[in-house]
C-alpha cells in the first residue's frame, strides 16, 4: 500500500509542463499503436480516425493527470 502511495504522490508533483509532455507522448503512442491495429485490421490505415481516438485518450490521460495535481491525491 505505501509504494501506491508514494507513485501518486510522484505523479502528483510533477509540474504541468511535465502533465503536457506525458500527454503528447501517450498521443503518439496512442497513434502508433492503433496505425498498426488499423493496418492489420484492415489492410489500410485510417489516419483521421486513429488521430481523433489519440487525441482522446491523451487529452483523458492530461485531465485525469490534471485533477490529481489539483487535488494532491
């Protein structure tokens, strides 16, 4: 239970530039990822879509990251 604790008391300290860059990685990670779901998928990719769904899910990621940094979780 403590190593929890201390990881959120990390993940917490970080700055927002930190918040932002973990974000836009999470996006290119994201989009990478799902590229190569897509083209095994379905042979082609699908490049506006994958964006969108990367996009979503760092910017979920940021606001998820943002609300512990506010609150000290």
């Amino acid at each position: 239970m403590e190593r929890t604790k201390s990881l959120s008391k990390n993940a917490t300290s970080t700055g927002w530039n930190d918040l932002l860059l973990t974000a836009v990685k999470v996006a290119v990670v994201g989009f990478v990822v799902l590229q190569a779901k897509e083209w095994f998928d379905a042979g082609s990719f699908d490049t506006p879509a994958t964006a969108l769904d990367a996009g979503l899910v760092a910017a979920g990621v940021f606001v998820l990251n943002a609300i512990l940094k506010l609150v000290k979780f």
